[in-house]
C-alpha cells in the first residue's frame, strides 16, 4: 500500500465535504445547544434548560467542537456566529 494513507470516518467527511459541510451536519439538538453556549451557559445549565443529563450537553458540546473543527467551546460560540448557525 505504498503511497496510500487512511483517513478515519471524520477525516474522510471533512476532506471529502470540507469544514463548512460538517458544521451544516449539526442536529437540532445541537443547534439549540450551541445557542445556549454562545449565551454563556455552563454545561449544568444547558442540562437544566434542556431537561438532559450534565453528561449529555457535555457530550452534545465536545460533537459540535469537532464538527465545528475548533478546539474549545469558547470558539465553537464565535465560529457559530461567523457561519451563522445561531441568531
């Protein structure tokens, strides 16, 4: 297999559709959650506000940070807002 490499299910996503075609891959569930993080709500509190489990919107808000390609929440708020995912 010399001169071919493998590229995992997201890698492959993202090389195939680009960046911008996974952040539209983002469920309604996560789209309400990425709101609630560009309003400044803690993972407890979109727990709250969304009647999920702590665990959960932490889990929901690590999917969007890889989606998004970004390293924190923090920069999954400001390129949700740059792509204009959230109002």
């Amino acid at each position: 297999m010399q001169g071919l490499r493998y590229a995992g299910p997201v890698a492959s996503h993202v090389l195939r559709d680009g960046p911008e075609r996974s952040a539209q891959d983002l469920s309604s569930r996560e789209h309400s959650v990425l709101e609630l993080v560009c309003e400044g709500f803690t993972n407890r509190e979109i727990g709250q506000h969304l009647h999920i489990a702590e665990s959960t919107a932490r889990g929901h808000v690590q999917a969007i940070i890889g989606k998004l390609h970004v390293r924190d929440r923090t920069a999954a708020a400001a390129e949700g807002v740059r792509r204009h995912l959230v109002d």
